[in-house]
C-alpha cells in the first residue's frame, strides 16, 4: 500500500491542527512522548516537526507534505508547492501579525531610526531583507525566547510574532510596523507533487480541510414560513449562493434552508422570528465544500 508522509507542527499551532483535522474527518491518536501519531487513514504516515523546520523537511523530501506558517516558508526561503492557505491560528482564524515593536518609552518611532541599532527576532531572515529593503543597517540576533522582554535592556527593538498583541500591551511594547501577516498553509514536496498518487492524496486532504475551516465559522438554520412571510424572511438571509426553498405538506407554507456565519446567525434569528419564520433551528456543521 502506498503511504503519503504528512508532517503536523508541534507546539502552538498543534492543537488547533489537530482539531481541525478531526472537524475533517481524520482521527488523530496523539502521545506525550511519541512524534509519530496515528491517524485512521492507512494511507497516511503522520510525524510532528517544529512549524519552523516544516519547509526544510518538505523540500528535502524528507516528508512528502506538511503544514507550516508562510512566516517560516519566507525565513527557510524553501522551494516548496503551496497547496493552500489554511486562516486558522492557535486561538482564532485570524492571520498571525510579525510586527516591529519597541519599549513604550522609546524614542524610536519608524524603521528608520534603528540605523545602528540591534533588533532581537526569531524571524532573523525575513527581518534582514525587510531592513535591506529600507536601506537600515542594523543587527539583528535570533532569540531563543522570551523575546518581549527585552526591549530595552538586551534589544532596541524586536520582531516579534502576536495574534490579539495581549502580549505586547503586557510587556509595555509599542508597534511600529507590521512586517507581513502569515497564515498555515499546506504545502508538498515537488517531486512528490509530480506523482500522481501522491498529489490526488494531498489535494483530497486539502479539499476536506478546507471544508472543516469554512464550517467552524458558520452553521446551518432550518425554518419553516408561511408564504405571506416568505419575501420578508428571504431578505434577512444571507447565503452561500441562494436559500434551500421547498414545499411543505401544508399548503402555502415553506421550509427554508440556508448556511451563516455564527456570529449572523445570533443577529438574525430574532428578526427571522418577527418576519413570520416558525420552528427555527440552528445546527452545526463539519465541512463546507464549495
């Protein structure tokens, strides 16, 4: 049997994977002590890696496949096929910001000023051709950690990754610049991705994904409405494309069915229920494909 080796990042962003695997339709078996989970799809070899070495790992062929940040794509300058953006992060499905922060009582306030200055970052690479690009000479070292606190004893200034920036507010930074915004994405090898078992594999994972991803943000509503309701209710819907409308047994009566946002759905219901809609009910959903 042919087996597709897909590495998953281990740390942040590993939770998050793996539910959203799960939401996919993949069960993920995970041990303390084991970087090689199972999976019940015996097709598929998993193995954990830091979302930093991901790419590397891919390029090489030492996976055929792996989810890692565009931040760390960037940093490795890995020559890897991107699949898919996968917009989920550790706490939300907002992209992840590295931004240019110093000390709230420092008196540098752009780019310009750190000429000279040193700048603490793990994003070392990225960080040197922002500054190339802003003709700034300045050094830069890799932090091993704990990198908001050290602005302004050990560094002028840091580049730092933050989803809600709590930790930068905490620390008593101020940002100056966002240097890029980065989201998951799943890339593959090349020459993996030339063999056809291989790629219908990894665009199948993709699919499914990409489907758990859209659902987890939105949920289904069911309702039944008489016909004299029924132009006044189809205004409140928002839809994918259109509501699902079909006949019931009683006469001049409809059931709608349509997919919202979470945060709509909360919004509408009442003002579904005052245009004349009747047995309301909202659901959740595994996966959304479009």
């Amino acid at each position: 049997m042919r087996r597709l080796r897909l590495g998953l990042p281990k740390g942040s962003l590993q939770e998050a994977t793996v539910n959203i695997f799960q939401k996919a339709g993949f069960f993920i078996s995970l041990s303390e002590r084991s970087y090689f989970p199972s999976v019940d799809d015996e097709e598929i070899d998993l193995v954990l890696f830091r979302a930093q070495e991901i790419p590397r790992y891919v390029e090489e062929g030492v996976i055929d496949a792996g989810i890692s940040g565009k931040d760390w794509i960037m940093e490795s300058n890995a020559e890897v096929e991107e699949i898919v953006e996968l917009r989920y992060s550790k706490r939300s499905f907002r992209p992840v910001r590295w931004v240019l922060a110093v000390n709230e009582g420092s008196e540098i306030r752009s780019v310009k000023d750190l000429e000279g200055k040193r700048i603490c970052t793990e994003l070392v690479e990225v960080t040197r051709r922002y500054l190339s690009r802003e003709k700034v000479r300045a050094k830069v070292e890799f932090s091993w950690g704990a990198t908001e606190v050290k602005p302004p004893l050990l560094a002028d200034a840091i580049v730092e990754a933050t989803e809600t920036g709590e930790s930068l507010r905490a620390n008593n930074l101020r940002v100056i610049e966002t240097l890029l915004e980065s989201t998951p994405r799943l890339i593959a090898n090349k020459i993996a991705y030339r063999d056809e078992w291989k790629r219908k594999k990894i665009k199948s994972i993709a699919l499914l994904l990409e489907g758990a991803i859209f659902a987890m943000q939105r949920v289904g509503l069911k309702m039944n409405v008489p016909a004299q309701a029924l132009e006044q209710v189809l205004k409140l819907l928002p839809a994918l494309k259109k509501p699902t409308i079909s006949s019931l047994s009683e006469k001049n009566w409809f059931a709608i069915e349509t997919v919202v946002e979470e945060k709509v759905a909360r919004e509408i219901i009442p003002r579904l229920k005052q245009a004349g809609a009747e047995g309301i009910i909202e659901y959740s959903l595994n996966k959304v494909i479009l």
